[in-house]
C-alpha cells in the first residue's frame, strides 16, 4: 500500500522538490566555505556598515562604528584596522558591532582614509583564504579649519570677518553701515549671531546694539558664490540690549536686557526659534552662560550662581554660594570652572580664586591671585584649562601685568604660555579639535595713524617648552579683534 500511494503523481512531485532544496541547501552550504569573491554562493564575512563613510565630522564627534555581516575573530579586525592620517583611538565591540572611540578630536581640514584588510571570520579555518573578510576601504573628512573675528583697518573696519584656513579664502560677512560690537558662530557654522550697531541710523554706542544673524556659506559647496544673508534678530527701540548668549544645540538665544523707560526693569530675555522674544527673569542679574545641554543658563545672582530652566518665571534648579561668575563649562556639562572672589573670606578678601566644580559636588581650586581671572576655557578633552591671568605688581604704583597659562586639571601644575608687556582686555579661542589658542594683542609699536589695532596670534599648547621665550608662538596676518575658532 505504502509504495502504491509513493508512485502517485504529487508524490513525486513532492519527492523532486526535497531532492531539489537539498541540493541548493549543500550547495549554499559548500559555497560558503570554499567559494571566492566572485562565487554567487558565497557568504563570507565583510563590513556591512561604517558610520562616517563620507561624512564630515566635527570636533564633537569622537567615535565611528563599523557594523558586520557576521561573527567576526576580533582580534584580526585590531590589528589590521588602518587609518590615514594616523587617529589614535580605543576599540570596543558589542555583538557585531565594533565602535572605535578617538582620543582627541580629529584634526581639522584632513580627509581621512580607513582601511580593513586581511581580518577573518570568527569560525575560520585559518588555512583557508576564502575565509578573509572582504577587503573594505573607505573616505571621510573633518570640517575646514576656520577663524573669525572683528577687523579694525581699512574697509574691514567694525565688520565681521571669516577666514577659512583650509582653503585660505577671506570674506567680509557683514556690511559698511554695521559697527560689530561682539558674535558668536551657529554649532553648525551656518551662520553667525552678532550684536552691531548701524551707523547709518546715527547709532555709535551701546546703547543702540541690535542683533542679527549672517550666513556664512562655509561649507556650502565651491561652486557656490551666494553673498551672505542678513537678519535683523532683535530691535532696541524699547530695550538696550547688552550681553548675549547662543545655546549649544543653536535653538535658543539668551539676552540681557534694559528698559529704556524704566531702569530697574533689567533681566534676561529668551529668543527661541520663530518665536518672539520673552521675558525669562526681571532679577537684576550678572554675568550668565548657557549651559552645554541647551537646557538651563547660570546666572551671577547675588552671592552665588543660580542655574535656571530655560522658562518664563521658572524657580531655580540650583544654587552654588560663594561664586561670582561661570566662565566656562566642559563640553557634556559634568564640569564648570568658576571665580570664587572671596568675600566671606577675610584672610583672602582682595583676592581671586580659579575653582572647578563637576556635578558630583566636587569643588577643586585651581590657583588664588592677588591679580585679575579674566577669562578661560577649557581644551577639547577637558584635561587642561587655558587662561588669562594677570598678575598684580608692587612697585611705585599698582600694575596688573597679562598672561596665558595652561593649567592641568589633574595635577594642577600651571605653565605659563605666553606674557604680555601691558594690561589688555584680551579674551582667548580654543581649537575645537585642540590645534592651538588663539587670542589678541596689542601693538607694541605706535603708529604714526594713531590707531594702534590689536594683531591675532596663535599659540601652539602642545609643546614641551614652558618657557613664553621658547613657545610656539605666531603671529598671524589679521588686524582685529575677539578672534574666535568656528565649531
């Protein structure tokens, strides 16, 4: 009976097709072991995915993932993982993925090659080549190395300037009639926030400020010859608007603010995208800073920093006693360096104290002055915190002398970079991806014009040489001030 019902038509039908697929399955099966690249059959391990595959990356960005097809001996993968130029980096993985973390930012203005070679699948039989992943190479670049600053000769006078290094090319952003007064670049170098005012409405000091925004083109592509565009952001026709500050994420603009009509009506005005501006806080309030989030601003609010939600009105979500101003903050917000000017101090009263302070509740001095903290920022990797410092001399009459130092954070050893002759309001620019510091001087020699202008320089940080003698120190072919890196 078995064997009459098997000579049945659908029986053998059913019987071919098993015969079939179970040939397919060995062959597939047999293809995946010993079949070269060109194989149809062939299953070998290869990168299925690299995250910056031409991409341009930026100094934020510190990792990339290369994902596999499958199980891959990691230990091949490292040691035949290439980069050009070199980027130090540590490995880690997780299942099929393995993500590479950089040490420090990449530099700018690089295109960078990766390459994979000669790593084998997990379960190889290191006898066999067919079981050599597939080679894998691919591109990616950093963003143009970039500066701007405030030009003070000539028919850049009073207007924002914008240098890309990379390409050495120079553009004058904004136009004749604007006097800039200060800036700051969008996180995407779209464009510029600044504060001017217009000499053609017969504005000349601070009083008549507004702010606006300019396009910048930067990384718009060569062929592309767009002149910038302007916009008036915020009028002063019934406020004078004074200090301001751009989030990180480039959505929310803080301002301070002074009724014309009424001068105890002074607070902080926030400015989010589209929307008009609104009154956040009308407490009298000092200096302030974003803060890395884009969530809250610290603000100088009596004795002490208060950090406030970005909202109308909002009660507070911190207060730190003691301190007078937030210089700066690292770049994921764990960290702040702050001045602490001792005032419920009477042995230190008249002096100055660098402290940093993280959000576990440490607080470490830095170093305590008899001089002035102007200003400081901390380098890409948050290891080390550049200054300027001025040191109080003794002598016929009180002299406060400037200078650049370098202060790691974990030894607390600081180095002096570079000295000034005279005091000068100067305000320092770390590169996002570590190259140098810029920062402003004035000149030494006077001019028969009159008009002694500020020069730019760079200082190289990472030289062995501590002595301001010795350090790499350059001069660079701009006249102007507040220089700044772009992000």
């Amino acid at each position: 009976m078995t064997l009459k019902r098997l000579s049945q038509p659908i029986d053998k039908m059913a019987i071919a097709l098993i015969t079939l697929l179970t040939l397919i399955i060995g062959l597939l099966v047999w293809g995946g072991a010993a079949c070269d690249d060109n194989c149809i059959f062939n299953t070998g391990a290869r990168v299925n995915d690299f995250s910056w595959q031409d991409q341009t990356i930026a100094g934020e960005d510190r990792a990339f993932v290369l994902t596999f097809n499958r199980p891959i001996d990691r230990a091949s993968v490292e040691q035949n993982l290439a980069i050009t130029p070199p980027l130090p980096g540590k490995i880690s993985w997780s299942g099929l993925r393995m993500a590479y973390t950089l040490e420090t930012p990449a530099p700018y203005g690089e295109t960078y090659h990766l390459a994979l070679t000669g790593a084998r699948d997990r379960y190889a039989n290191q006898t066999q080549q067919g079981n050599v992943i597939q080679p894998f190479t691919a591109e990616f670049r950093s963003r143009d190395r970039a500066l701007a600053y405030i030009g003070t000769q000539g028919a850049e006078q009073g207007r924002l300037i914008l240098f890309n290094w990379t390409q050495q090319q120079k553009s004058i952003l904004t136009p004749e009639n604007l006097t800039v007064f200060d800036f700051e670049p969008y996180p995407q170098r779209e464009g510029f926030l600044f504060s001017a005012v217009d000499a053609s409405q017969g504005e000349t000091g601070i009083q008549g400020l507004q702010l606006y925004t300019v396009s910048t083109n930067l990384d718009a592509p060569k062929a592309s010859q767009n002149k910038p565009k302007l916009e008036l952001i915020l009028d002063n026709q019934e406020y004078q608007n004074n200090k301001f500050d751009l989030s990180q994420d480039g959505k929310t603009i803080v301002v301070q603010r002074l009724n014309l009509k009424d001068t105890y009506n002074y607070g902080l005005w926030k400015i989010s995208e589209h929307q008009p501006p609104e009154l956040m806080t009308d407490a009298q309030t000092g200096d302030f800073l974003i803060t890395p989030d884009s969530q809250a601003v610290a603000v100088a609010k009596g004795e002490g920093i208060a950090l406030l939600p970005l909202e109308t009105n909002a009660e507070p979500i911190d207060f730190l006693p003691k301190f007078g101003q937030v210089l700066d903050f690292t770049a994921d917000g764990t960290g702040a360096v702050m001045i602490d000017y001792n005032t419920d101090n009477a042995e230190l009263r008249g002096r100055q104290s660098l402290v940093y302070v993280n959000n576990l509740g440490v607080q470490k001095e830095l170093l305590n002055t008899e001089g002035s903290i102007q200003n400081c920022q901390f380098d890409p990797t948050a290891t080390h915190l550049y200054c300027w410092l001025t040191e109080l001399t003794k002598r016929k009459v009180y002299t406060e002398k400037p200078y650049l130092a370098k202060i790691n954070l974990k030894t607390l050893q600081t180095t002096i970079l570079v000295n000034l002759a005279k005091y000068q309001d100067s305000k320092l620019s770390v590169a996002p991806d570590g190259l140098g510091i810029l920062f402003e001087r004035l000149a030494t020699e006077p001019s028969t014009t009159g008009n002694n202008s500020n020069s730019i320089w760079l200082a190289i940080p990472n030289s062995t040489q501590t002595n301001a003698t010795t350090m790499m120190v350059e001069q660079l072919p701009f006249v102007g001030f507040r220089p700044q890196w772009l992000p």
